[in-house]
C-alpha cells in the first residue's frame, strides 16, 4: 500500500494543517519545498507509513529526498521532550523545507500548543528579541531552535541576549557550534543545548553528545559514526541505490552509516567533522574542524571556516577564511602560532582572509565547497596583482 505525496510551500501557515493531516493519516503525505526548488514531478506516492518527505541540501551529489514516518517523527519528539523539561511552546527561527525547522512545527503540533514564529525575512536580533518575547509570555516551557550564526547574532545584542534567557532551552544544531561560542552562550545565562543529527534521524538526536532514549550511537575503527534507534528514515525516494549503501542490518539493528568522523568517550561522542573534509598538506593530515575551534577563540572572530587551497609544494595549502567583528584581518603570525601550538606546526594556516559572510547551504552550514572556491579565487588574484 501507499499513499499520494502532497508538495506545500515552504510556510509554517500552509505546513501546520496539512502535517497535521499526514501525521494523523487523514491527509497525503508532505513535502515542504522552497519556491526556490524545482517543481516535482506529480503524482507522486509514497509507502503507506511515510508522513513527511524532507529534501536534503545536495552537499554532495544531487539533493536526496528522504522518507520519514509518522512513528518516527513521533519517537524524535517524545524523546526531546522527554531529554528536555518536557512538550512545551516553540519559536520557528528555522525555515521548514529542513528537517530542523519542520521538528519545530511538528513538536508544536503534537504538544497541542500554538506555534510562535519569526517574521518572514533575513535573522535579525531585533526581530528575534520580539517575537522571543512574545512567544515565551505564555505557559511553559518554552524552547527555540538555531543554528549557530544565529547564536551570534543572539550574543551581539544584549536586547536579543536577554530576550533569549527567557526560553528553557535552546537548541542549536545543522553545523558544529564553536565551543568558544557554546561557553560564551552559557556564560550569558543561556540554556543551549547541542544537538546532531540529519534528516535521517528525523533531525537531532544526539544531545550534548548523548544519544536520546531510544537511540544508540557506534564508531568504528575508521572513526565513522553510525546511528540507530525508532528515529530513523524509513529511506529515500526512488533512490534504492542509495538506501542499499547508506543503511545497513548488523546485529538484528538497522543503522544509518554517517559520512562523519567521531569518537567515544564515556559514551559521549564527539564529532570530528565529515569523512571527506580532512585535508593533506605536505603528506600530514589536517583536521579542519580542530582548527577552526581554535581559530574561533581568538579575539574579533566572529565566524570561520577553514578549507585546502591547491598548492604545488604542499598539495594543499590551509586557508583560514574567517568573518571578524570589525572587518579587520587576524594577524597571520598570531593566528598560526595559536593554531600551531595547540595541534602542531602543519595544522597552521598559511593563508588568513576576511569575507563579510561565509557562503552556507542549509540552515546556517557552511558551503565548505563555495568557501574553498572563494579562497581559491581570491588568492589567484593576490598571486598575479
């Protein structure tokens, strides 16, 4: 059996009746898509149990559309609430053609409480310190969910700051967020939670590095992480090939194989950054994630990301391409010997650039892809000035 696949713009008004619908199984199943996004094609259905279809960002290969069950869409928020203080009122900051803003909805519908949202338009802490205050004026709890510009953006107003206090909990997920930054929000009086996840496991389910009941984490010898549980797709759309690599039996337990590195400690796990993000330079391997940790803790950084540039000596030369406060450029020489102290030598970026913003994909991560050609364009230029 199945069942027809209804596409809905990408608005919490027309997402809100007919989630409602596909998970009560009175209605088609959903597909929130952004005007941006090529039209499907229709007549389109899916199996009987599938109640909401999320498209992925394509940051590699084509753009995946992934099938989520009403079950496990339903095991994703008992068990949030259950991590959390439990069902309570959210604010969408989030757009809800991902799977990050959709759980906002979602949650909001199944704990029977109205959903509060941000004004169409750019993240702005103006707007977000009023609708924060709306939305935390009635009965709690009261949560959000951001990612982790928009936590800066938060922390660089103190109306914004303050406003923030007033939620339970927030979550902040869909790229790593910089510990520098996770300290600087506590320190600030603010509950932030961290979560990871994907649109395979119906969004977030590990939080502060533990796994939500129900969900069961493993890394193996290559530092790939792998996650089970009743939160996982039930697959992708017309995309056999890919659920026949991607999930896996082992043990009598379906597991979702990650592109991500991680490790174990005490059963919390640590995300490393993807499987395919590690650089070579010089025949030394790189992690860029470590050092974008420490890049961010040095004063007047606001943002960075750290990406290979081809390089005919070192096969890839380490470029720190960083957002700062005032626009002005880190010193190289500070910013290396930091970089270089912490995680050795080879881990130093040769090359430190300032951009107004960082190019993303998704809600809030960075184009790693995008950065890498900025950078690469930017110092062909200074290369032949």
């Amino acid at each position: 059996m199945d069942r027809p696949l209804r596409d809905v713009p990408a608005q919490a008004r027309d997402l809100l009746p007919a989630l409602t619908a596909a998970i009560e199984g009175t209605g088609p199943a959903v597909r929130a898509l952004d005007d941006a996004e090529p039209s499907p094609r229709a007549g389109t259905h899916v199996p009987a149990d599938v109640a909401v279809v999320v498209r992925t960002s394509g940051s590699t290969g084509r753009p995946r559309d992934v099938m989520l069950s009403a079950a496990a869409l339903q095991a994703s928020a008992d068990a949030t609430a259950a991590r959390l203080a439990g069902p309570g009122s959210w604010l969408l900051a989030l757009p809800v053609h991902h799977v990050a803003g959709l759980q906002v909805v979602l949650r909001s519908v199944l704990a029977g409480r109205e959903l509060a949202t941000l004004p169409d338009g750019p993240f702005r802490a103006a707007v977000f310190t009023r609708a924060a205050g709306a939305a935390t004026d009635g009965p709690g709890p009261h949560y959000t969910s951001l990612v982790p510009t928009q936590l800066v953006r938060v922390l660089d107003d103190p109306g914004a700051t303050a406003a923030a206090r007033a939620f339970d909990a927030i979550l902040v997920g869909g790229a790593a967020c910089p510990p520098p930054l996770l300290a600087r929000a506590r320190a600030a009086g603010l509950r932030v939670v961290t979560t990871y996840g994907m649109t395979e496991t119906c969004g977030g389910c590990v939080y502060d590095g533990r796994p939500l009941d129900g969900v069961s984490v493993a890394v193996d010898a290559e530092q790939r992480v792998s996650l089970t549980g009743p939160v996982l797709a039930t697959g992708y759309l017309h995309r056999p090939d890919l659920d026949a690599t991607t999930f896996v039996t082992t043990g009598g337990r379906r597991w979702l194989r990650t592109a991500d590195r991680g490790r174990l400690d005490d059963g919390v796990l640590h995300v490393l950054g993807r499987l395919d993000d590690v650089l070579v330079t010089g025949g030394v391997k790189v992690d860029p994630l470590a050092v974008e940790e420490v890049v961010a803790g040095l004063p007047g950084v606001r943002d960075v990301c750290v990406v290979g540039v081809p390089d005919q000596h070192w096969g890839q030369s380490v470029v720190a391409v960083v957002v700062t406060r005032d626009g002005a450029v880190p010193p190289l020489t500070a910013l290396r010997t930091a970089v270089a102290s912490t995680l050795g030598p080879a881990s130093a970026p040769r090359q430190v650039l300032v951009v107004d913003e960082l190019p993303l994909r998704g809600p809030g991560k960075p184009d790693r892809r995008a950065v890498a050609r900025l950078a690469d364009r930017r110092m062909s230029e200074h290369r032949t000035t």
